[in-house]
C-alpha cells in the first residue's frame, strides 16, 4: 500500500479485488463502482462514513483510498461471458469527481471500458470536473446510455459551504447542468438530502424548483435527511456547532416519531405543490432508454421512494 499526502489529505493506493459490487436495491440498478473509498467533499450529512470501517479506519473525509487498478478489474468483469450489460451506477458510496481525480484521472478509462462494453451507466455528483469528459459521456450515451445527475440541495452558497465545503460551488454545478443538458444528456437534480429547519425552507426549495425549471432538467430526486449510524452522532455533533439555534427543532424531528410524520407529510405537500407549480418531474419513468429496456430494471416514482 503506497501513501502519500496532500492538502491536509492523506492518500493511499491500494489493489481492489473486483470493480462492481452487487447491490440489492429497489432503484434500477444492481451493480455499484466506486473509484475511491472516502470522500474530500466532506458533508455534514453523509451516510456512506461507516464505510470506513470496513478498513479499520475512521477518518472517511480525510484517509482516501484509490483502487488504482479499478480499471483492469472492470475490464476482466465487463469483459467475461456471463455479463449481461446490465446498468452500473457510478459513485454510489463516493463521488468519482472528487477533487483527487482531477489528478489522477481514472474516470477517463472506465468511462472508455464502459464504451468498449457497451455497459450503460448512471453517475452522480457534485462536481463540475465531469465537464471534462463529456466526450465519453457523450460516446457512452450512443453506445449503451447514459444518466447524470447533479446534487444542489441550496442555492444559498454560504449554507452550501457549511453543509459540504469541498464540493463544487452550486453556481457551477447549474452550470454543468446546463452544459450537460445542451450537449443532449438527459440530467436529473438530486434534492437530497433535504435536512429539516435548514434547507427544507419554502424559500429554499422554491428557488431550486424555479431554477431546475429554467434548466430543463429531465427530473427531480427528492428526499428528507435519513440519520443512521456512525453519521446520527456526527451530524447532530455538527448541528450543535454550526447551528446550534436550530439543535431542538432539528433533534425533535430524529427522536419524536409522531412529529417527524407529520414534518415528513408537510414537507412532501409542499415538494409536491413546488413540482407542479414549475413543471418539474418527479417520476424516475423519464431515464435513460437503456436502463429502460434493462430487465433488471423497474420503472419507479419518487414519490415510492420517499416513501420506503
């Protein structure tokens, strides 16, 4: 294992035994890549920090691990007899965009084994590094298929710098949005996690429908903050030190369950009110055509997911 640091982040290079992992999922897809194992974005709220502990580690936002060799294993799996083509979601625990790939650049050669495979894909982010390779992007979407999503939870960039200080500012992920989206890929806008008393405002969501709007999206993910684990204690840690006007609010949402339905039930009225005001699609039936035509595939509202 090679270890080098950088920029307060400690990296290290390691072998993985297999690309893809199987996942049982009630979203279309059965088949997970991620390059990396951590995560520079460092938001507040995220759910994959238990991760780490399969490493024994604890430091999911500053210890990054690089499968350096995800590529070759990609091409073995892609590559044999008994692969069915079937969609990989791309960034499922991490984001491959992070910023620790604008330097090593292994999205590039995934995406062309993606090609060479004719494997569709679906990728989520908050960077705009992905702009870098709309080519392949764009080759992918004729070979196999391909759907890109954008996570803006706010548009206020002072809240967005609390909750994930390293992502991508939010006026540059509309922009990738944008761009995405006049290069002919079909684009989604990932509303989640909505976090209560902070950026489930009607202000808030408002202007994020208005703008997904103006961009054109294809749909619209949206989702109340989940708390489990490892991040409950770090998010209500980090509540406390940020926010600490909004603690009891907040800790009442997570630990009274008759007042988080009812704060659940408010909060899907005014998404669902949002989404018909400004014409935004919430139905995951708009994906992509291969995914579509996947068996694995099933075609599901958000409103089912929210509700699981």
């Amino acid at each position: 294992m090679v270890m080098f640091m950088k920029n307060k982040f400690n990296y290290q290079l390691i072998q993985c035994k297999s690309a893809l992992n199987k996942i049982n999922s009630f979203l279309p897809y059965h088949w997970d890549l991620n390059i990396y194992r951590g995560c520079e974005h460092n938001c507040a709220y995220c759910f994959a920090q238990y991760s780490h502990r399969y490493l024994d580690d604890n430091d999911f936002f500053h210890n990054i691990y690089i499968k350096e060799n995800i590529t070759e294993q990609l091409e073995k799996k892609l590559g044999s007899k008994t692969w069915k083509k079937d969609v990989v979601n791309l960034g499922g625990v991490t984001d491959s965009y992070q910023p620790v790939e604008k330097e090593k650049r292994i999205m590039p050669s995934v995406l062309e084994t993606l090609i060479k495979y004719q494997t569709p894909a679906i990728i989520s982010t908050k960077s705009q590094l992905i702009l870098r390779d709309i080519e392949l992007i764009k080759m992918l979407k004729e070979k196999a298929g391909i759907q890109v999503a954008l996570t803006i939870t706010t548009l206020d960039q002072d809240v967005a710098s609390t909750l994930e200080p390293n992502a991508s500012p939010v006026k540059d992920r509309v922009k990738t949005i944008k761009k995405l989206k006049e290069q002919g890929i079909e684009v989604g806008w990932h509303l989640m996690p909505i976090i209560p008393f902070i950026t489930a405002t009607r202000s808030n969501l408002e202007n994020i429908f208005k703008v997904a709007s103006r961009c054109k999206v294809d749909y619209m993910i949206t989702g109340m903050l989940n708390l489990r684990g490892s991040t409950r204690k770090s998010f209500f840690k980090f509540i406390k030190d940020n926010y600490p006007e909004k603690y009891d609010n907040i800790w009442r949402v997570y630990n009274d369950a008759s007042y988080k339905k009812e704060y659940k039930m408010k909060l899907g009225i005014l998404l669902n009110e949002l989404a018909k005001k400004y014409n935004v699609s919430r139905d995951y039936k708009r994906f992509v055509p291969a995914v579509k035509e996947s068996e694995s595939a099933r075609q599901i509202s958000f409103l089912d997911v929210e509700k699981r």
